[in-house]
C-alpha cells in the first residue's frame, strides 16, 4: 500500500512537473496553524460565481497502479470577483492547486487567519483539509486542480 501511495504521490507531482514552477506559497503563517481543526469556521454560503471545467481524467483502475475507484483528474476552476467555492473537506480526496491568475482567500479549519494565495502560488490540500475560497481581488482567480477522485462522486464536487 505505501509504494502505491508514493506512485500516486509522483504521478500527482508530475502535473505540476511540466513547465511549472510553483512556490510553495500562500500557506498558514507556523503560529497560526491549529492542526485540531479550531481555525476558521465552516461557513454554509453556496457555491457562487465559480466555473469548474474537468481538463482530463484517467482511471487508475486501469493503470499499473491498480488503484481501483480512482480518478486522477485536472481541474480548471475560474472564480469570479466574489465568487465562492463552498465549504468541503479533502478527508477522501488529496489535491494540488495551482494559482494561474489573479488571488483568491482560503480559510481553513487549521489555520486561525485566512491564507491569501496569489498567482504563481501552489498548496497542498490533505485529509486534514477543510477549507472554503472566496475571491476577495478584483479579476478572475484562476486556479488548477490535480486530485485523485473517488470515482462514484460528483465530477464537479469542489
């Protein structure tokens, strides 16, 4: 199980291998971080002003890795000025974003201010992460999504 967790690792890493060179910016500031999940509140608003386009996807059920009611899947999520992606864990579902354009606000269960990611920035999202994003800028916020994703949900789940 663990050398199919570090495949999985590399062939997520790898989306980001092609011609990007993200920093590993726009995380919580080490005195903030509240890893027992006592940052910032869930918040209800719905979705708003968001686009979420599915760019590719594979069936890791039928790769050497075997990992079976999988998909990995790249994202392209537009958020408008505004714009709300809604509350939502990543308890079943680790990601990579990457921020193409603009900014936009995470407020996150571990940490106890909101983390401003700005284009050129990328974060991990693990299954300790419960997040919302609003885009607080005044242009489109444009982010790149890599996630391995249970293959029985929504392909547009946020």
């Amino acid at each position: 199980m663990r050398s199919r967790l570090a495949s999985i690792a590399v062939l997520v890493a790898s989306v980001f291998a092609l011609g990007i060179a993200a920093a590993q910016a726009g995380g919580c500031p080490a005195d903030k971080l509240r890893p027992g999940g006592n940052g910032q509140a869930p918040s209800s608003a719905a979705a708003k002003g968001v686009t979420d386009t599915v760019i590719a996807q594979s069936d890791l059920g039928k790769e050497p890795i075997g990992l079976h009611d999988r998909q990995f899947r790249l994202r392209r999520l537009v958020i408008q000025p505004g714009g709300i992606v809604p509350w939502h864990s990543h308890g079943n579902r680790p990601a990579l974003i990457y921020v193409v354009a603009g900014e936009v606000t995470e407020y996150a269960s571990t940490c106890a201010v909101p983390i401003v990611h700005r284009a050129g920035d990328a974060t991990a999202e693990t299954h300790a992460t419960a997040h919302w994003w609003k885009n607080t800028g005044s242009t489109p916020a444009v982010l790149l999504s890599a996630d391995l994703f249970p293959a029985h949900d929504d392909a547009h789940m946020m």
